[in-house]
C-alpha cells in the first residue's frame, strides 16, 4: 500500500527486573532517521505536518505549512475535471496514496483520525525518493468498533457504509483531507481509481482470509505470554479470549458486509466471481485496476455498474493477441491491451499471447539458438530454429564442468523452430552460475546462465 506504516514486533519487557508484559517495537515513520534511511530525504529536506488535536509542521517550519496551503487552496479553487489542473496537482501529491489512507480508515472504521493521528510529508532532496505529498498510518487503536469516536463518524458497527467517509468535514476534518478526496473525484481517472481501489483492497488486504489469518498470527504470538501479561496488568487471560473473539466476531461481520456498501454507495451490481488467465502459461501477466497479477490464475470478487480496467503485459519474446470470455463486452475490442469492462457476470477471463516474431526465420544453413532470460530465479528458455534434421542435445553444466540435468540427448528432431523449458528449481539448482550447453549436428553454443532461486 502506498502508506508509511508502524511495522512493528512485539516484545517482552522486564523494567529494573521487574515485569511488564508485551509491548511493540515500532518504526517512527515521522522521524527523520526513517525518511533519510527509506526515501533519503534528511531533516534538512523535508515537509512533515501532523494533526493530533491541532496542527504543525514536525519539519520544515511555516514554509511547509505554507506550501501545503498553497497546494490545498488550488485544488478548491480549480476544477479538477481538467485534465491540466488535475496534472499539476498529481505533480506535487500522491493521490494514490490518500486513496489508501482514507479506505484504510475506512474499512477498519476507524475513529480516531483525520482530527487526530493524521501526518503528511514530501522530500526536497532531488537526489531521494517521496518527492509527492503522501500519507503515513499513525495510532489506529480507535478501530474495529474499539475506543472513543473522536472523529465524530456517523455509524461505528460493521455495516458502516465505506462512503460515510466522504461526509466527514468541520471538526471532523479540520484540514480537509475528506474535502480534497471529494474535489479529486470531480476527475474521472481518479473517480475510477479512487472506487476499484477500495475493491481491489477488499478483495486482498482486507479480505477475510487475510484479516483473519493476521489477527491469528498475531493471536497465537500473543497466547503464551497472556496469563501472565493480564495478571500484572490487573485483567483476566479470559477476558484478553472474550476480547479476541469480539474483534473477530467484528472483522468477520465486516468484511462479509462491504460488498453491500459498495453496491449502496456507488450504485453497483455483483459482485461476480472474476478468474483472470493467460494463454500460453507464462506468457504475460494481467493487471485489473489498479493490481498486477503476475501469479495465474487468479480470481477474485469485482462489480457491475462501473468500468473495470484490464491490461495485458507480455513477457518476451511473446506479444498480446486478444481477449476471450464468456460473456464480457471489451471496450474499445477485445484485441486492445488495455480494455475497459462493465461485468455482467461471473466469468473467466483470458488474455491470449503469441510469439512477437517468427524469433528465427531460417535463412542460415546452420542452426541458431537463443536463450531467455539468464539471469534465472526458476524457468528459462531455449528458442532455437534447424534448417534441417539434427541430432540435437542440450545439457546443462555447473561451473565446474559438472553435467546436473539433460533436456535433450541427441535427439533427432526436424527442420523448424523449436521451444524448450528449463527448470532449475524441479532439477534441484542451488543458487550460483551454470552454463547450458546446445548442440545441433556440427553447431555448437554455450549459454551462462546466473540461478539466484528467488
């Protein structure tokens, strides 16, 4: 997600030799040992401004305050359906991640933000990283139906609506973050962006198996030190138990519950259960909204009533074809990379690739081979064309002469183009550098090939 979180540990603490229960390491993404060491922006070269009950800059001073004002009084003042003025403030803010802040929040119900807990940066440094105003996750205590609703938030159970946030203002929102996200939807790229988002998030994130996988990690970190964590801290190991099956009871609700909201809010229809693939294997990844799918098949909840944004991706030597389903309409056809879809339907959903170029046209009366790629993290390959019929063996080879696998020993095999696979994960490779080995007939060719196994 395009946010500065807390990652944290949690740890065991005795204080004087005495004991005090399980606390949490955390980053400080509001440092600026933590900007210079992720983005290498220094405390020289930043803009940090938080809001915890009032506002200020933690760096930069009135010049930050003052160029965020600037920044933030042009977007309420021009029209951001024009694509000019949408693009100057892209320039200068991470849209994206505001997107991610606000439906974080959201999805966990989040009450204590916004007028608290809230923190915005960019860098100065040319030569680092984070250039764009963008978000950081700060306390997110007050989440899940927990805590003090400070944030004013009309409806804090589990069917609260994900566009109750877009309402929020005044007290609620003293600097008018809600009020920039509903300018920025006057755009419709970012109206688009701004709903698949929240989808592609409930569909991974905060899904269910992965809300509830999380809380039972951490559940199961937790449990040994428990009893004796409640009793210094005057409570019960019970009622530690009785409080993690009220949050799971609560994110269980929740994310079973959104879809509705989606529909509610924005006027959808499904959601319909959508299964991405290509066609061959391998032959290029998918990217649906605003998430890329490198590992198909892949399948995932989406709706009607809205354009859903496909985009092919060939991997080389292989280039896009067309798109094939059930019953999709692609606009503008199904053999542009980049199509739109309103779904009707569950379906499945394939991209259909081809080889860019005949890769050997045989115009030599020797055989000619390539491989691809060599520096390898589990499948290469070997192209290569015949002008006639061979005897063709294909070995591979440690650095230090050793033969570890045969994918072809001398095997006659007719005039043509031809494609083999290699796996040196299923040959059992360890990382380090081999050579494959081509012979056809009197054609010899040697390949170096670099194994890292991630």
């Amino acid at each position: 997600m395009k946010l500065d979180v807390r990652n944290s540990e949690k740890v065991i603490v005795y204080l004087n030799n005495a004991y005090w229960g399980v606390y949490d390491i955390r980053d400080n993404p509001d440092d600026h040992d933590y900007t210079e060491y992720t983005y290498g922006q220094d405390k020289y070269h930043l803009e940090y401004i938080e809001t915890w009950g009032s506002t200020w800059a933690q760096y930069g001073g009135q010049t930050a305050l003052n160029n965020w004002n600037s920044l933030y009084n042009y977007i309420m003042t021009n029209s951001m359906a024009n694509a000019s003025n949408y693009n100057t403030v892209i320039n200068q803010y991470d849209a994206e991640s505001l997107v991610d802040y606000v439906f974080v929040n959201g999805a966990t119900v989040c009450s204590d933000w916004l007028n608290y807990n809230t923190g915005w940066w960019r860098g100065t440094d040319t030569t680092g990283t984070h250039r764009r105003w963008g978000y950081i996750l700060w306390d997110n205590d007050a989440t899940f139906g927990h805590y003090i609703n400070y944030t004013g938030i009309p409806n804090r159970n589990f069917n609260a609506a994900p566009c109750d946030v877009e309402g929020l203002n005044g007290n609620s929102d003293p600097e008018g973050h809600i009020q920039v996200l509903n300018r920025l939807r006057q755009n419709p790229d970012f109206n688009q962006w701004y709903i698949s988002r929240m989808v592609d998030l409930w569909n991974t994130v905060f899904s269910c198996d992965n809300m509830l996988t999380q809380l039972d990690s951490v559940v199961n970190k937790l449990d040994p030190e428990m009893a004796m964590h409640a009793t210094r801290w005057s409570g019960t190991y019970a009622e530690w138990l009785l409080n993690v099956d009220t949050i799971r009871t609560f994110i269980t609700n929740r994310c079973n519950w959104m879809s509705n909201g989606f529909i509610n809010c924005y006027g959808l229809n499904g959601p319909y259960d959508i299964t991405l693939n290509a066609d061959p294997v391998g032959a290029g990844t998918i990217k649906l909204n605003t998430l890329l799918h490198t590992d198909l098949p892949w399948t995932g909840k989406y709706f009607g009533g809205m354009d859903n944004i496909l985009q092919a991706n060939a991997n080389t030597p292989y280039q896009f074809v067309n798109w094939t389903s059930n019953s999709q309409v692609f606009n503008p056809n199904d053999s542009t990379a980049i199509a739109r879809v309103n779904f009707t339907s569950s379906d499945s959903i394939v991209a259909h690739f081809s080889f860019a170029t005949p890769v050997f046209e045989i115009t030599s009366d020797v055989p000619v081979a390539n491989v691809y790629p060599t520096i390898v993290s589990d499948l290469t390959t070997l192209d290569f064309s015949l002008p006639k019929v061979e005897n063709v063996s294909i070995e591979l080879y440690n650095i230090t002469g050793q033969k570890m696998a045969t994918l072809a020993n001398k095997s006659q095999m007719a005039a043509g183009f031809h494609t083999m696979s290699l796996s040196m994960v299923s040959n059992g490779m360890k990382d380090g550098i081999y050579l494959l080995r081509f012979v056809a007939g009197n054609t010899q060719k040697t390949f170096k090939l670099i194994f890292t196994g991630k």
